[in-house]
C-alpha cells in the first residue's frame, strides 16, 4: 500500500463525521477505509460508500452507524479509580551529564542535588504492593536524572521489592532509564537476574549523540555508554534492552539515528521530539513538524522494508511504529493519553508523589506528600485531562488513538504537534492492512502480549 500524500493542512470537512463532536474518519488511500472512534474499530468500505460518506450523506452516515451497532458515542468518565500498579522512583535528582536540551535541569527539576533514600524507597514499594492482588503485577521503575548514581538505592529496592512481591503472592518487574555511561558489573547482574526493562538514551550515532550529551566537562558521552551497554545487549539474561532518542531541531533524520543505534546492537529504538528544555533552538517548533513527519514516515518505510528483506526471524526495531500497529491491532481506545495519575504514579527523593517522572516538584502535577498518595488529587487531575474534555481534542478524529498528548507538554508548551500526531496516525492506519498480511507473525504476538 503506497504512502497516503504528505500534507499537514487540516483534511478536508468531508472526509470527517459532520456530527460534533466526529464519530469517524474516512481514509482516502488505494483501498477506502472507515475509522470508527468508538472502540478504534477500522474497516475495509466500498468505494460508493466511502464517497458517500466523504460528502457527507446521512443516509451513508446512518448505513455505517448501524453497520457498527450504534457506536457513535463519546467514552465513558473514569469510572473507579484503580489504585497504581507502576510506580517510578527518583533515586538520583542529580546527573553525571550537561546535556544542553534536558527538560530535568541535570536531573534537579529546579532544585538542588538529592538523592532518595533506602527508607523512602521501601516505603513506596510498600505502599504499591500492598495496593495489589495476589497474581497481579507491579512495576517499580527507576528514574533520575541518572539513577545510578543512588546505585545503593536502585539495588536495594530490587532486593526489597522482590521480597515483598513474594511474600503478598504479587508478579513484581523492574525498569530503569539511564544514560548507560556509569553501568558496572554489579548493574548488569542486576538487570539479567531479574525482569528488567533497561532503557538507554542515546540518541543515534556518536557525532550526533556528542553534540547534545556531553559530560560536565565537555568530553563526548557516547562511546562511554555503549561500552558499557554492549555486554547487556550480547548478554540481556531476563532484560529486556532498548534505546531511546531525542530529537533535536538541528537534526531530523529519524531513520538514521535508527539505523545507527541499530548497528549498536539495539533491537527496539524509539524516538521523541525535543519538546520542553532549557534551549529553544533545540526544541521542535511549528514550522519543523512538516519535516519531523516526513522523517517518522521515512523511518517507518525503512523499518518495513526491513521487515520484508528479513529472512529469519522478524523482530520489529523501531519501536513508535510497532506501538502505533499494536494500538490500531487491538483497536485501543483511550480517554488518556498514558497512565500517568492513573496507573502509574512517580515518587520524588523526599517521598512525594506526582503525575509522572517528568513533572517531579511542579506544584500543578503534585500527588500528595511523603507516603500520603491522593486519590482526590488523582481523580481531580484526570477528571480535567479527559480527551472528550480538552478543545480541540474532543472535535478530532485521532483523539482515541492519542488520548489528547502528553500532560506534562501539552501543559508546559501547548498542542502545537497535533498535526504531526493525526499524520502519523493516518499513514499507520494506512499501513496496517498491508502490515498484517505481510508479517501475520508479529501481529499474533501482539495478541499474546497484555495491553
């Protein structure tokens, strides 16, 4: 299936539901398809009716409303408010690097140096066990700045959770984003003896990662991380590695960052735009998202190409794509964008809680204090970011698959990426059909793999 055509002006009226707010999208690709927002449901239509629908016919739209069962309603409210099953904890609010685009401020979120400790750590994990049934799962996840420089903490609290996970019946894994250039031996007996996640930021090849991720005294960062990550990649025991890079304004090839952090030996990359940071020259502006689309849908081609080239085992690598399949797969509908406040909540060094990792000591995120997790705090805050309450969100056809953007940016740096997000979206949904036919192999192991 070829590439819809790249435009980022707003698609014509016709082409979206005329009730407000819409219910569906007409895809105009080689095969016309249906986007139903209740439920994410995507359809293969005749192109009699797609036409139809696309000039707005009522009787075309009232075919298609009963063709799904009457699914043209908003989502629910929240409903009840479950208790965090992931948590992440701040363990180092300092950083061994200078990045010059780090929204975290060398990881001290405005503040001074500190780091958290043992005491706090077990407290938290305390307090998220105790919240779960026998048989499910928790994750603790660790965050700093760089959390390995509270190496203490992180390995202790591994310790502590494990215990306490065995002890109340309950799954416990593990997560840690690090930028890799302080992992010793001990680290990586951690992450292979248990379920780890290990994210690592990198952000493509050595001169491009150099040029933003420096160490305090200037010296590049890269090739100290990949030495250390390498014995994890060759040797992942029960971990599961992948890499993850930022964006810079300066540097849009998407698909070559991705092809070089592949050559590292990563087999899962993702990638983010600079976004909120301390130089404006770095970050993603308006008139760059045209371009960042056209990287994301560059990098995407590569990745199926890739695929199809494959002739053992396939794997998808990079990672924003395979989430955008697996979403459109298992028809996800969210009225958030991400768990933050919901199922998953962060832990500053002191002990207090906010929304996310991201939005530690920002007094519009805050949680409760030192073991005192609200859930009026929780309720308020979501009660307020619901997609069918934010404008424009509740009048957009991608607002379901996107749940209405990222809390921490939208609040600090507004919507200005909307474009960009609906034109990713639309070229993932116009890749699928031919993604699932060509790789039915993936897409069963989508199925296997809880949401």
């Amino acid at each position: 299936m070829n590439p819809v055509p790249l435009t980022l002006t707003t698609r014509p009226e016709a082409l979206v539901s005329t009730a407000e707010p819409p219910w569906f999208h007409v895809l105009d690709g080689a095969a016309p398809m249906v986007l139903v927002m209740a439920g994410s449901l995507l359809f293969e239509v005749d192109p009699s009716l797609a036409e139809l629908l696309a000039a707005g016919d009522p009787s075309a739209e009232a075919e298609l409303a009963r063709s799904v069962d009457g699914r043209t309603d908003e989502l629910e409210g929240l409903g009840p408010l479950p208790r965090p099953r992931a948590i992440s904890l701040n363990v180092a609010q300092s950083c061994n690097l200078s990045c010059n685009y780090c929204y975290a401020d060398e990881g001290r979120f405005g503040g001074t140096p500190v780091h958290m400790s043992v005491t706090v750590a077990r407290r938290a994990i305390d307090d998220l066990v105790a919240g779960a049934h026998p048989g499910e799962r928790v994750t603790v996840g660790f965050i700093g700045g760089e959390p390995l420089l509270g190496r203490a903490v992180v390995h202790d609290a591994v310790r502590h959770a494990t215990d306490r996970a065995a002890e109340s019946g309950v799954v416990v894994g593990f997560s840690i984003t690090t930028n890799a250039t302080v992992i010793d031996a001990a680290d990586l007996d951690l992450f292979r003896s248990h379920p780890f996640a290990v994210t690592v930021s990198l952000d493509g090849s050595e001169a491009t990662h150099d040029r933003h991720r420096s160490g305090r005294n200037g010296s590049g960062s890269w090739r100290r991380a990949v030495d250390r990550i390498r014995p994890l990649l060759e040797e992942p025991g029960l971990s599961h590695v992948s890499a993850r890079a930022t964006v810079t304004r300066d540097d849009l090839d998407i698909a070559g960052r991705v092809a070089a952090l592949g050559a590292v030996g990563f087999r899962e990359i993702g990638v983010s735009p600079a976004r909120t940071g301390p130089d404006a020259s770095l970050l993603i502006q308006p008139s760059d998202w045209n371009a960042y689309l056209t990287s994301m849908i560059d990098a995407g081609e590569d990745e199926l190409a890739r695929l199809r080239g494959e002739t053992g085992i396939r794997r998808w690598r990079f990672s924003n794509l395979s989430s955008a399949l697996t979403e459109i797969h298992r028809g996800t509908c969210r009225p958030l964008p991400c768990g933050a406040a919901y199922g998953y909540v962060s832990v500053d060094a002191g002990g207090s809680y906010a929304t996310c990792h991201r939005t530690i000591g920002d007094p519009r995120f805050a949680l409760g204090g030192p073991g005192a997790l609200s859930d009026a705090a929780r309720r308020t805050f979501l009660e307020e970011r619901l997609v069918d309450k934010q404008e424009p969100c509740r009048s957009c056809w991608a607002r379901y698959l996107c749940g209405g953007g990222c809390h921490a940016e939208v609040i600090e740096s507004g919507r200005h990426g909307c474009d960009m997000i609906r034109g990713w979206l639309e070229q993932c949904l116009m890749w699928y059909p031919q993604a699932q036919s060509t790789f039915p192999e993936l897409f069963s192991q989508m199925e296997q793999v809880s949401p």
